[in-house]
C-alpha cells in the first residue's frame, strides 16, 4: 500500500487540519525520510505519542523519531498531550491518510475496540508500543512491543522487602500512582501490591494519581505529608514524580532517601542521578528507548511478515553505586 504524490500532499492537509481541530492538543507532524522530495516506496507509519509529560516520554520520542529516520521510514507524529480524544483523533486521520502501519502508546488502557476495528477494516495493522490495551479482540493489532509492568512492581516490592526484612514495626509506605486507567499505573499497582501484601508489616496508608508528572508528585506529596507525618517509604510509579515528591519532602524539613526511603521506576538520567546522590534509594529500569524494536516490527508486519504477539524489553534495576557507574554513559 505504496504511496503517490497526491496523496502525500492530502495527507499534508489532513495533518494540518487535525492540528487546526484539535484544540488544546493533538497536532500532527511530518518528518520525511525518503531523501529530498520524499520517497514514494517508503514506509508512511502513523505514530500517536501520549505527550510530554516526563523525560521519559521525550526520550520515547526522540528514540522514534531518530529510528524512523534511520531506517527510512516516513513517520506522521501526533502528539495526543494526555488525552484520549486526541488520540483516537490522530488514528482517524492516519486511516484516512492511508498509511501503512499505525502505532501508538495508549494514554489509558480501555476504550480503543471502534477505533482499532476501523483500522483493521481499512487493512492497516496496528502496533502497541509502551503501554497495552485491554479488549479483547487481540486481533485489532499485530503486536505489543513494551515492558512488563507489573514486573516493574513486583521488582520494586521485592527490594522494599529485603530492605525491612529484619523490621518489627509498621512500615508506612505512601504511592505516586501514575494517570489513573493507563497500563502502567494499573500495573505497577498491582505487582508492587502482591509482593509486599505477603507481610503484614507493610501497609499502604495512602495512594494517589501524580499523573507521571514532576509538579503534581509534588503537590501529592504535599498533601501526603500534612495528612501523614509518619511515612517512611514513598513508592513512586516514576521517576518525575519522585523527583517532584523530594521538594515536597525537603521543603517539609525531611531528608529524602533517609528520612523518607524512595523507590522509583524509570531510570532517566534525572531521577539516577538523585539515586546516586541518595535521594532516592532504588530504581526499577523501565527502557524509554524503543524506537529501533519498533521499526523493525513495522517492516515485518507491512511486509506480512508474523511478529511474536507480544515483545518484551530488556530492563534492570539500580542501587546507589550502580547508579554512580551508569551515568557517565546514560543516553536518556
């Protein structure tokens, strides 16, 4: 499903009224691949992006946009600034733009089976990047490349545990959870939840949505800290809310990392760098660097070639000291 000229110029157009339509977000842009003046046998991939929100997500970006260009694929770029609408908006318009392949990281998981059956029935295949969706129907897209959640959170149980393993008391543990209905939020939640929910010791006495943002981990945290003075663990499902909870916790007078232990998950170079300071205390890895996985699916599933239904990323977890060696070399 190769494209004309004529219809890069309409696509051109689409992309602009979806910017003008969108409102407060969602706009579309074009990066070219195919040499000056386009490459009408280039692949055209349709890539709706949750937004901004961390610097994880620029980093996802950035990973994309570069792997694209490397591997001569002509990318569409929606930025959905954390809403649905937007989203299920730019898929509409890469359907009618007839692109080949369509991926996208979902801002939550629900809600997708319309818009993902009109791409099916359009013969364009979809791939999930990041995040999973929750219908069904797994024949609405080709593949899932992205980590596994709820591993992150079992991951970061698993260290709290060895932590407080030798504890007699009540240990208070307080939860940044990330947007309220996406995958990973869900997910981290509930992995970090069975591992710790074998121990009574361990008890959850608040958690609330930080939104995988800095400013509202910090305003959170806040309001944590006033309602709960004896908080000894902040379980954070990223590191931007983490980092923005340690304002909250320095400017309430505590130390964080000490005070206040933090685990996070992410490991962009801000919170691993908080790590190594000991601000923060441990790290579950959580790649942000997709882009070169996802344009080799891309390729296969244009080509109709198969692709294991679900590709999972390679990811660690850091200490102090591991932080110390990773950073000098940390791409993100």
């Amino acid at each position: 499903m190769l494209k004309r000229i004529s219809m890069l110029a309409v696509a051109g157009l689409t992309a602009l009224s979806l910017a003008a339509c969108g409102g407060g977000g969602g706009g579309t842009t074009t990066a070219g691949t195919g040499g000056e003046g386009g490459n009408d046998d280039a692949i055209v991939m349709g890539f709706s992006q949750v937004g901004a929100e961390s610097g994880w997500r620029t980093a996802n970006t950035k990973s994309v946009q570069e792997s694209a260009k490397e591997a001569g694929i002509t990318l569409r770029f929606s930025d959905a600034q954390q809403r649905q609408e937007n989203q299920i908006k730019a898929i509409r318009s890469f359907i009618q733009q007839k692109v080949d392949v369509i991926a996208f990281s979902p801002v939550v998981e629900s809600g997708w089976g319309t818009v993902l059956k009109e791409a099916k029935d359009a013969g364009i295949p979809v791939i999930l990047t990041d995040r999973a969706v929750d219908d069904p129907d797994t024949s609405l897209y080709k593949t899932f490349l992205g980590s596994d959640f709820v591993e992150e959170g079992k991951k970061a149980g698993q260290w709290l545990v060895e932590e407080y393993k030798d504890a007699t008391d009540t240990v208070n543990i307080v939860e940044l959870q990330g947007t309220t209905g996406s995958a990973p939020a869900n997910d981290r939640k509930a992995g970090f939840a069975e591992v710790i929910g074998a121990d009574q010791k361990f008890k959850v006495i608040a958690s609330q949505t930080g939104d995988f943002t800095r400013a509202k981990g910090k305003e959170v945290m806040e309001a944590f800290l006033k309602a709960h003075p004896d908080i000894d663990v902040l379980y954070a499902h990223n590191d931007d809310m983490g980092l923005g909870a340690i304002e909250a916790i320095e400017g309430a007078g505590k130390v964080p990392g000490k005070d206040i232990k933090i685990i996070t998950v992410d490991a962009v170079k801000d919170g691993m760098q908080a790590l190594a300071d000991g601000k923060i205390n441990y790290i579950v890895e959580c790649s942000p660097l997709l882009g070169p996985q996802l344009m080799d699916l891309a390729k296969k599933v244009v080509a109709g070639e198969s692709v294991p239904a679900r590709v999972v990323t390679e990811e660690t977890t850091f200490t102090q000291e591991q932080a110390k060696e990773a950073l000098p070399s940390r791409q993100y």
